[in-house]
C-alpha cells in the first residue's frame, strides 16, 4: 500500500478529513472508527457491489453491517430510489447512532447522503467513491440530493461526510468512458483555480488515461486541495463556491434536455465549458488550450444540437439564477474565474443558436 494523502476540510466541529491512497480497502484503512454507534447501513449499486462490498468490510471491524443496491444511472437519481434507502434503514431498525456508508459513484454519494440527512432528522454518514469523478468533487463538500424533472438536483440538502475514503485502486475497474468523464471535474478545476495545474495535466493526461497510479493520486489530491479550501470558505454555496460550477449552467441543460443519463455529467461539462470559455471571450490562445485539453481527455468539445427554446428553458432553472437573471461562471483567464449575472447577450445568443 502507497502511503496515504490526508486532506482536510476545515469547517470547524465538522471537519473531516480526505483520504487518498492505494490498498485502502482491505482494511488498509480504519472505517470504523469515524462510526460512532456499532450499525452501519452500505449503500452501493449492482454494478459497484459485486467488486467492492466485500473489500470494504475489513475496514469495519466488529461493526454490523447491512446493505443495499440501487440500480446504476443518473436516470435513477430520483426520490423514489432514495426510498429505497429510507425504507432499508427502518427495516433495520437503524437509530441516530447508525452511519450510512456511501459506496460507488456520485449518484450513490448524492442519494446516500441526502437519505443520511433525512433519517432521523440526520444521521452520519461516509463517502467511499469509486470513479474519478466522485472522488474529484461529488464526494466532498456535503452537497447531496436527487433530479427533479424541472432540473437537476432540485431535491436536496447540504449534509457533511465524516470521512472520505479514496482508494485509488477502483480506478482499475472503471470503464473509460467514466473515467474520461471524471477528468472533465478535473479539467475544471485546474480552468478555475489553478494554472500551475493546468500545465500539469497538459503534460500528464496519457499518463491520467493509461490510470498510471502516481499521475491518478495526484490529480485526485489536487482537486480536492482545491475543493476543500473553497468549501471551508463557503460551505453553501451563498458565493465563492459557485465558482465550481464552471462549465454547469450549460452541462445541466445538455443533460436536461438530453435526458438524463443520455450524456454523462462529465462529458455535458466538458461541453459546457467550453461554452462558458467563449461566453467569456478569454483569449484565443487559452481558448485553444481549453479545448485541447478537453479533446486529449476524450471529451466532447461541441454541444449536442438543443433547440435555443430548450437552452433558454433549462439555463433558466439554474439553482443560480437570481431574480429571474442567469449567473454564469466565467473566466478572467485560464486559472482564474468569477461569478457574474452581466454578460454579452448577443454572445450568449449566438453560442445556443449555434448548437440548435
């Protein structure tokens, strides 16, 4: 086993700690004692549960542990499959002091955890992500919930892990189409808070798409350095935290009006971004290397073909908007991004006007 990383998202009496490394699983890391009573609930998906359940319960030492599967897919990400997850804890009989165990990718993180919030009013719970893209940003930060039809994660609440656990190693398993699209979260990242970063994954990314594991544990650890700060500066999103969802506004209406699931979250961002680095109107060299990236990782650069009507439609139930008026994330430069509600209307015209 590779040493382990340890990050810290500092939010005060709930502060917890990231933890990133090679063999976790196995008992290669002490779950147990981030579970305060002697239950815990698992909660993985057919797909996860077969290649991972069994590796995680070594790291649960004299605790009883129960499990269940949901079905894969962003399309299950509803309050009915959430049911099933309220429905297993009362049948187990859990109480305050059971902790809900997170195991799989960031649909199950943002299901398990907004089930954790509700039960009981609250109870604790625990981030084991499996694919890039949860381990890069879905599991830290507390933001849990369900897709409403009106949009995505509509439903939902600000719920705190006590513990995230990143085995690198689950990455071997993940088929490459979800990897690409964790790197979108990556990619992100670096466009929006770290140029120094940026050069880094120009360089590694056949490296980060062959899953070398020292290249992996580093962007990992990066991104979440990254997140963790801005987290602890703005837990609820209330400012500075937005700054995350670059390349979002446009990613949730491909996904919106796709459908869900039709696109992965990573591959609508990635496509989303590089509508937002136009909207910005950044230089065209950085413009270039944007999309560069994107298209190294294997990642759409191009939207789908969405009528402007749709675009318009989905934009505007954007958890940003404010008084009726759309913010975007924008970038001043590559490294470097802000939030703003004035933009060029007639850029902004043109880029859904194009894709329509």
């Amino acid at each position: 086993m590779n040493a382990e990383q340890i990050i810290t998202v500092e939010l005060g009496d709930r502060s917890y700690p990231i933890v990133v490394g090679s063999g976790l699983m196995n008992g290669g890391f002490d779950l147990s004692r981030y579970v305060a009573g002697a239950d815990c609930l698992i909660v993985s998906s057919e797909t996860v549960a077969p290649l991972y359940l069994n590796r995680v319960l070594p790291n649960l030492a004299n605790k009883t542990v129960t499990s269940i599967e949901l079905p894969d897919g962003e399309s299950h990400k509803t309050l009915a499959t959430m049911q099933k997850v309220l429905d297993a804890l009362v049948e187990t009989g859990a109480n305050r002091d059971t902790t809900v165990i997170a195991l799989g990718g960031g649909v199950v993180g943002d299901i398990t955890g907004f089930a954790a919030a509700c039960y009981l009013r609250g109870v604790a719970f625990i981030q084991v992500p499996t694919t890039l893209l949860a381990q890069v940003d879905s599991s830290v930060g507390g933001k849990t919930g369900v897709n409403h039809p009106g949009g995505k994660n509509f439903i939902g609440a600000f719920h705190q892990p006590q513990v995230v656990m990143i085995d690198t190693d689950s990455l071997q398993t993940l088929p490459k189409r979800e990897l690409q699209a964790g790197l979108a979260e990556v990619i992100k990242t670096a466009a929006i808070y770290d140029l120094e970063f940026f050069d880094w994954l120009e360089q590694k990314m056949p490296a980060l798409l062959a899953r070398e594991p020292a290249a992996l544990a580093h962007a990992i650890r990066r991104s979440c350095e990254a997140k963790a700060q801005v987290v602890a500066e703005d837990e609820r999103e209330s400012g500075r935290r937005a700054i995350l969802n670059f390349g979002h506004t446009f990613g949730h209406a491909i996904e919106h009006s796709l459908g869900y699931g039709e696109w992965l979250h990573g591959e609508a961002v990635a496509a989303g971004m590089i509508m937002a680095a136009k909207l910005s109107g950044i230089a065209e060299n950085e413009m270039s290397r944007l999309r560069a990236l994107i298209v190294a990782a294997g990642l759409p650069h191009t939207p789908p073909e969405i009528a402007e009507h749709d675009w318009l439609q989905a934009m505007g139930m954007d958890k940003k908007v404010v008084a009726k008026r759309i913010r975007f994330v924008l970038l001043r430069e590559l490294g470097s991004a802000y939030i703003t509600s004035e933009y060029d209307e007639e850029r902004l015209q043109h880029l859904i006007g194009a894709s329509a």
